[in-house]
C-alpha cells in the first residue's frame, strides 16, 4: 500500500456516493438489498418511468425524503466536514448523494452532481424549491401556479448531472482525489479517476467498503467501514500537511 509521508497537497477533489451515507441507516443501491434490489431503476430514475407512472415515482422519492428526515450525520460526513475546514488550499466535495447529510455534518464548498432529495424542480417553469413533506402530482407551482409538472430536483438515469463544467475544472487542477463510499459503476462519476490519472498530477485514493469496479486505477486503496477508515485517513492527512501560518 502506498502511504502518503510528508506531501503537501495543495488542492483537493473529493468524490463520495451512497457508502457514505450507508451508516446513517440511507440505503445503498448495489448492495445486497440495495434499492435497486427493491425497485427497477427504470420506474423510479428514469424520465420514462415518470411520465409511465409519477405516483410510483413520486411514492419512491416521498419515502426516502421522509427516511431522510430520521437520519443523521455519522463520523465520515463529519470527519469530512472538518478536512475542508482545515485543509490549508483548494477543496472541493462533489456527491452523488441526493442527501443532505454532507450539509448538516458542515461541509460547505459542496455539489450536488445527481441533485437534492430535499428539493423539488416545476418542469414548466423550472422554479426549484426546499421541500419537505410527500409530493404528488396534483400540487399547483407556487410560482407559475400550474398543476402535474413539479418533480424530485434528483437527476435520472439519461439526464445531464449537474455542475460538471466546475467538477472536471476541479479535477484537472487537483493533485490529490479522494474517492469514497461508491461502486465506480455509474458515468460520469466513474470516469473520475482516469481524468485525474490524465491531469498526471494528483495522488488516488479509493476509501470504500470493498473494492470498486476502478480500484485499480487508484494508486492508493483503504477499505473498510466509511466510519473507521475516513476519519483515520483525514487525520493522517492533517498530520501530514503543515498547517497555514
Ligand atoms: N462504508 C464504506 N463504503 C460502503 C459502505 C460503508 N459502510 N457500505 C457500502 N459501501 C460501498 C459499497 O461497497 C459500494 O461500493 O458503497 C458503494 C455503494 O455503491 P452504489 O450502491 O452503487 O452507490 P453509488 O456508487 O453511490 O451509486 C452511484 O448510481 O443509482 C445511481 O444516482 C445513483 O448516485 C447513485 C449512483
């Protein structure tokens, strides 16, 4: 394993998907019982699948925005919180989490590529509004006050993520990426590491419960529950860079 000693990095890109947030009692995808072991992802994440059936889909998002309301923070997000608080240059953390639990643990320099569970966007005006309680599709846009068109403000399968202009900026500039919590399945996230590995300047990292479908183009690889190994790997990495004067 190579261990990183004494580098100072300057400008850091972190990458996280739902193993972050597992511990937090939010389910997984892939996983065993992950939540496309429940549903078919093309009747809930899928534009499709939204105009097939909106109540299905609206009844989807509702139980998860209403499971997310229980969850908290655990010690990754916070670990995480605390690096970009201390981290002495550039730091970005790009999810592909539609949680907020990077939020509410304090991060603050924070994309949202797939979008936000707690939003919802008016397909007729594109108005995108907090939302907390259950959804449906009889609910009137408080701004052009038309009827059928407010969805989940969460990107479904063959729709553009969000903020990739900044995100491959970010990663073209960084020589230090950290990619955690995710199966390295599902583009452009997965293509991270290799615009990294063609930038030829940052240091790879993978924290991850097992290894991922790109774990072999990180040149470094920690496994184990996101709640150990990220806050061990944010200390070493504080220990490492000589503070701000
Ligand atoms: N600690 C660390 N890693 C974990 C933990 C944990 N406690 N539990 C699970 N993992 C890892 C799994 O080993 C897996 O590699 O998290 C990863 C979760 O993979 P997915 O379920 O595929 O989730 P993710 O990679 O975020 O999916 C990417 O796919 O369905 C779309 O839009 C959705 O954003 C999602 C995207």
């Amino acid at each position: 394993m190579n261990v990183v000693t004494g580098n100072r990095f300057r400008s850091l890109v972190v990458l996280t998907g739902a193993g972050v947030s597992a511990e937090s009692g939010l389910g997984t995808f892939r996983d065993k019982d992950g939540l496309w072991t429940q549903y078919d992802l093309n009747d809930v994440a899928t534009p499709e699948g939204f105009m097939r059936n909106p109540a299905l889909v609206h009844a989807f998002y509702n139980a998860r925005r209403r499971n997310l309301l229980d969850a908290v923070p655990n010690a990754a997000h916070l670990a995480l919180a605390e690096l970009e608080r201390q981290w002495p240059g550039d730091f970005l953390l790009v999810t592909q989490n539609v949680d907020d639990l990077h939020e509410r643990a304090g991060s603050r320099d924070l994309l949202h590529m797939h979008g936000e569970l707690r939003k919802i966007r008016c397909e007729n005006c594109g108005d995108i509004v907090a939302w907390e309680a259950d959804l449906d599709q009889a609910t009137d846009c408080a701004r052009c006050r038309v009827g059928g068109y407010l969805r989940p403000h969460v990107v479904w399968f063959g729709e553009m993520p969000l903020y990739m202009e900044r995100v491959y900026a970010a990663l073209e500039g960084c020589d230090l990426f950290l990619s955690i919590g995710t199966s390295g399945l599902v583009y452009p996230a997965a293509g991270f590491v290799a615009e990294v590995r063609r930038a030829g300047r940052a240091h790879t990292v993978e924290l991850n419960l097992e290894a991922s479908d790109g774990h072999s183009l990180f040149a470094e690889r920690l496994y184990g529950p996101a709640t150990e190994i990220v806050p061990a790997y944010v200390a070493r990495l504080l220990g490492l860079q000589p503070q701000a004067s």
